[in-house]
C-alpha cells in the first residue's frame, strides 16, 4: 500500500521528482503530497500499524528518493 500510494505520487509529477532529486529539495517539494498520502496510508492500514512500521517511510526513500534515504 505504501509503495503504491508513494509510486502515484512519482507517476504525477515526475518532472517535480527530478528537479527534487538534482537540487535536494525533494522534501520541501513534496511536502503536501506525502502528508496526503500518509492520511490515506493511515486510512487503509490503520494508525497503529503505520506507526509502527516504516514501511511508509521506506517506500518514499525506495520509490521517490530513488533509493537514498532522505526521509
């Protein structure tokens, strides 16, 4: 679910993704979508299960951050 909710976001605004990536504001950038995502994260999964997990977190440095851990 995670991966999936981050991949929309990278399907969306890929150009957005890469001017992140090159000038390392990939937080700042995106910070409204993954609040988002993570409302609909925790709606689906439930809030103990996303809080205890990182999974969320490690699909937005798999899949957004294209493997660097920047979240």
């Amino acid at each position: 679910m995670a991966r999936a909710l981050v991949s929309d976001i990278v399907a969306y605004f890929p150009q957005k993704r890469e001017e992140g990536l090159r000038d390392g504001t990939l937080k700042q950038l995106f910070r409204e979508e993954i609040k988002k995502s993570y409302e609909e994260y925790v709606e689906q999964v439930g809030r103990e299960f996303a809080e205890g997990t990182t999974h969320f977190q490690d699909a937005l440095n798999d899949v957004l951050a294209g493997g660097k851990k920047l979240f």
